[in-house]
C-alpha cells in the first residue's frame, strides 16, 4: 500500500523552500503550494513571518563575501517570508529542478523563476541545494515540534 513507500531510501527527504519577499507581496505563495502538492509531495511545516537579520545571515553564511550580500539581506528583509518543509523521495533535487535556474534569464519556461521573474535579485523563492544543506536549513528555520509526521 501507499503507506509502505516509506521503506524506499529517500522517500523522506525533506527540503526547504522558501517564498520570498517578492513572492509574498505579488501573491505566488498559493501558486508555488500548488505546484508542490500537485507533483505529489507533502507539506510538513509551513511558517510565515518577518525574518531576523541573524537567522539570515546563518541561513546566507556561504555568501557573506559576496558583493551582492548586502543587498540580499535587504531583500530578504524586505518583507514578511513563507517559509515551508516538503518532505517526499528526491523532493531536494526535484524542488531545484521546479524552482529553476538562480538567475531567471536562464530558467527554463515552466519552472517558477522562469515563468514568474526576470531578475536574479527578485528570484521569488528559495529552495535548498542539497540533503545536507536541506536539514541545516529546516533546523535553521523551524523547531523539530513544528514538523509534522
Ligand atoms: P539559489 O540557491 O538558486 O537561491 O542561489 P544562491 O544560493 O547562489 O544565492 C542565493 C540568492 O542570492 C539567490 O537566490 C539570489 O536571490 C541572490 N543572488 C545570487 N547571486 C546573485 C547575484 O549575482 N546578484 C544578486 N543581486 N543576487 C544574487
Ligand atoms: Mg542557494
């Protein structure tokens, strides 16, 4: 049954993914939910708030020598954020296939950059880049109660 496709490796991934800003303000947080329950993975947390510099600066802390950082935190701060776990197999490696390419020039029609941005500094949502990154993200962002099972 449906229940047992828990014993397949990596069908409880989890990642984060994350409406930005701009996503919040120009309405896409219902659009991109959509989008993730309509490819078949389960919402296990969801949060929306104001983020602290500091837990950005945690979340960003591989691209605090970046030129663009300070602007980054800026966006980032701009604005309430919708912050989400999804749980389901490869969900990490498939969210960043559905979420697209990081600069929306080159993100293919049909992801979410590529059908609802146009510039890299206004790229709508966040999405982990890999298992491990997407559990330091998850514990960054939510408290383990706060997951659903
Ligand atoms: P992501 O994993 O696809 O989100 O990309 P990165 O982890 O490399 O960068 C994090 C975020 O920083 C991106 O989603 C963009 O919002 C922003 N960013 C990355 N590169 C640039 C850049 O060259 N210029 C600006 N303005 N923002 C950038
Ligand atoms: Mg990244």
């Amino acid at each position: 049954g449906y229940s047992s496709m828990s014993g397949i490796p990596g069908v409880r991934e989890r990642t984060l993914i994350a409406v930005k800003p701009d996503g919040v303000h120009r309405r896409f947080v219902g659009e991109i939910m959509q989008r993730f329950e309509r490819k078949g993975f389960k919402l296990v947390g969801l949060k929306m708030l104001q983020a602290p510099e500091e837990l950005l600066s945690q979340h960003y802390q591989d691209l605090r020598r970046k030129p663009f950082y300070p602007s980054l935190l800026q966006y980032m701060t701009s604005g309430p954020l919708v912050v989400m776990v999804w749980e389901g197999h490869n969900v990490v490696r498939t969210s960043r296939v559905m979420v697209g390419d990081t600069n929306p020039a080159e993100a293919h029609a049909g992801t979410i950059r590529g059908d609802f941005s146009i510039h890299i500094s206004r790229n709508v949502v966040h999405a982990s880049d890999s298992v491990e990154g997407a559990q330091r993200e998850i514990q960054l962002w939510f408290h383990g109660k706060e997951l659903m099972d």
